[in-house]
C-alpha cells in the first residue's frame, strides 16, 4: 500500500502535528523526507495511514498548522 | 562550600536535570531536524517537549513559540537585533544589565537607533510616566529589566506591558532573574518577548536559554541574526519568519535543552510562590544582620522581599570581602556584576558584594555566611 505523509513547514511543526493528530485518535509518526522525494527539498512532514488522509488535514489546519502538501509514496 | 552566587547561575542543580542529559547522551543524541531516523525524531520530540513545558510555564499556547537560545544575553540580542530598523527608538531603563545596555549602545553608534532611558527605580507611577513621556511614534519597543540583577529592585512588568499595548509597541523583558521567581504570564501580562535564561532560576543547565514570544508577536518585524542551517527549505537562501527555526541556525544543544526540561517540571511541581517563599525567608534573615553591622552598608534595605541583596563594607572593598568569604569557601561575587549602570543609580562606588540565593539555601548556610563575615570583617 503507499505511503502518505503530509508535509509541514518544519520539524517543530511535525513532532506537534503527530501529536495533535495521535490525540485526535489518528495514528501519526514523525517523519523527514529528502529531496529527492519532494518537490521542496529536504521536508519534515507527519505519516498517517491513507484512509486517514482527509481528516488529518482537517485536523492540522483546525490546529494552525502548515501544511505544505501531500507526498504519496510506493 | 556555600554557594550563594545563584544569581550567576543556579547551584546546584535537581538531580534529574543531570540525570536527563545524561541520559540523552547515552540514548538519544541525535541531530533534531535533519534526518528521519530514530535518533533524529526522539531528539525532535525532547526538544519539543520543551517548547511546551516552557510554552506551558509562561503562560503562552504555541510552543513554536518558544526560540532557544545559549542564555539570556543570546536572547536579548536576538529579539534587539532582530527588531531594530534605522530610526528606529527604543526606551530601556537605567539599571539594565550589558546584556542590553551593549547591544542598544553598539546599534546607537552604528547611527541605527535612537535609546531613552527611563528611572527603574521609582514609584510605580513615576516609572509608568517615565515611560509615557518618551514614547514617539518612532518607539518600537521597551526593553527592560523585571528584576535587578544587583538588588531587590523589581519593575511592575504587568503594568508596563499594559502601557506599551496601549500606545502599540513591544515589550521586550529581560527576565534573566525573575524567571522561575516571579509568576510571570506572557499573555496576561502583555509581554511579546520575553527572555530568559535556562541556567539560573529555571534550573537547567549552562547554555540553555529561550526567548518566549506571546502568541500574537509579529514575526514579520523580526528578521533573523544568525544565518545558517536548520533543516528548513534548504535549497532557499532566505532563513524565514517563522518560529522556532528560522531563528534557530545550527545544532541546538540538545542535552541541555533536554535538562532543562526537567529544570521546568521541578519547578512546576513546587510552584513560583514556594520558590519566593524560600528566598524571601533567607533575604530577610540575612537583610536584618547585615543592617545590623555597623562595619556593612546595605544597599536596599528598605526592600521587603528578594532573591539577592547587595552590600559593601565600610572599610573593606567589596572585592577583598568577597574574597576572604571565597578563602572561607563561601561563594559569592563582587565588583559591577555587569550592570555598571545599576551600580551608578546605586551609589555603590563601582565594587559590592552580592549574595544571592536559590530554593537549595538553607538558613544555616545564611548563619554561617554571617559569621564568617563578621570574621572577614574584624581581620
């Protein structure tokens, strides 16, 4: 199954968007991405499990996060 | 050995400060940021939980919010050089320590800035007049002390943030030794910056220290200082506006950061009011002997409460009285304490002694200090 993680614009945003996610009862782990998987270069982002995708992004935005994309990996 | 020079830094330390950055030596040492391995992200995630105690403990719901800095002097210097803009006018009061009386002199020769000084040690009023009177519609912050770091003296930091929110600039405060003291609310008391260190009454380690920036703080009015790596958009050469990391360049200190966390939850579990308490008991003890000596002049002593307090001799030099308490093993300092400018409104003659305290004194170090002392002062 491929990957999703969802790109923030920091690694403090991702440690605190895996957090706010997992409270929120969606898995989530740290995770950071080279350039080669980007469009950005090297990018902190947070890995949920794609069924999860939708409410994740709601989640972060309710929480002021930045999100700077979506990269699907596999 | 005594150590009453906590005003320095804190000594010692709770054992789980120690404990902890040990431990992240041992176990979890990696560079936070820059990779996604395990090392990496469990470094990320102490890191982090700092930014939140600290978040938590001032009072602020953003622990992105939270810059770390080697101490307050890399604090204070952050947030001044960040801000200024020529033409800019900042007002400080006239007992800063160097770690902002520098940096506001050296942009002042550069023809940057302009720098109005206003009377700390004053009624409440008198200083918030003080204030009032030079503000322009050039002032783009004061940047002061909360409490002296050579006497009892300690401005009215809610008062002062209200005044500046009123009139539409920054409140920068040099909380270097009132944080972990004093109950200190970024957001109730209306401060944008507030810097601090993590070594004295935080209790962490040396080379720990933050700037707290209150939720709202404009970040598009502070430019970086420091350029360099920091694991963000490294392909662009522009550092950012955005907390931390755009102000954040190279390796944080990890361990240090990491004790320091543990420095804030000690603290947290006694609480700021028994952290006064404590000092206030010890202050008051060793206020009423001194001004009882008739060989000892006091400065402050009409102050009923404090963390330190600051006294000459009337014969001997506060230098050679400092020392012969050092040959007795008791650790205090002495001399300008880097805060010329309060040893002028002072009086002190540019050489005191400062005997500060820490939540570790006890009253029978207090004793001892005071009969040494009155030996010193009898040789």
């Amino acid at each position: 199954m491929s990957r999703r993680i969802i790109t923030v614009s920091s690694p403090t945003y991702a440690t605190k968007g895996a957090r706010i996610l997992s409270k929120s009862g969606i898995p989530a782990r740290v995770t950071h991405l080279h350039a080669s998987q980007t469009l950005r270069g090297c990018t902190s982002g947070v890995e949920i499990r794609p069924p999860d995708e939708g409410r994740a992004l709601d989640t972060l935005s309710a929480a002021g996060i930045p999100v700077t994309g979506v990269v699907i990996l596999g | 050995m005594i150590y009453f020079d906590n005003a320095a830094t804190t000594f010692p330390k709770p054992p789980a400060v120690t404990e902890e950055m040990v431990r992240c030596m041992r176990e979890y040492g990696g560079n936070a940021g820059r990779s996604g391995h395990v090392l990496a992200v469990r470094a990320a995630e102490a890191i982090y939980d700092c930014r939140a105690e600290l978040a938590a403990f001032f009072g602020i719901t953003k622990p992105e919010n939270v810059v770390f800095t080697a101490n307050t002097t890399g604090a204070l210097n952050l947030v001044i050089g960040g801000l200024a803009r020529y033409g800019d006018h900042f007002l400080i009061s006239d007992m800063e320590h160097n770690s902002v009386a520098r940096p506001m002199a050296a942009l002042r020769e550069k023809g940057v800035i302009t720098v109005g000084t206003f009377h700390a040690m004053a009624p409440e009023q008198e200083i918030l007049r003080g204030i009032e009177k030079q503000i322009t519609p050039y002032t783009k912050a004061v940047v002061a002390i909360h409490a002296s770091n050579v006497c009892p003296a300690v401005l009215p930091i809610r008062e002062i943030g209200a005044l500046c929110r009123k009139h539409g600039i920054l409140y920068v405060v040099d909380a270097a030794q009132s944080a972990g003291i004093y109950d200190i609310d970024v957001t109730r008391d209306h401060i944008s910056a507030l810097c601090v260190p993590g070594h004295k009454g935080l209790y962490g380690p040396q080379g720990s220290g933050a700037v707290i920036f209150a939720d709202d703080f404009p970040f598009s009015m502070l430019a970086p200082t420091v350029f360099g790596g920091n694991g963000v958009r490294s392909e662009e050469s522009d550092m950012g506006r955005e907390p931390p990391e755009s102000y954040e360049a190279g390796t944080l200190a990890t361990p240090g950061i990491a004790g320091l966390c543990r420095g804030v939850r000690f603290l947290s579990s006694l609480g700021t009011e028994a952290v006064r308490q404590k000092e206030r008991e010890l202050y008051r003890h060793v206020r009423e002997e001194l001004c009882n000596m008739p060989d000892v002049r006091v400065f402050m002593p009409w102050a009923e409460e404090g963390s330190l307090i600051l006294f000459t001799g009337k014969e001997k030099s506060g230098s050679a009285i400092a020392a012969s308490l050092a040959d007795r093993g008791i650790c205090t300092r002495a001399g300008l304490h880097c805060a010329p400018s309060a040893h002028r409104v002072l009086g002190t003659g540019g050489d005191a002694v400062r005997v500060s305290f820490s939540v570790f004194n006890t009253l029978a170090e207090t004793d001892r200090f005071l009969s040494a002392l009155r030996a010193v002062l009898k040789e």
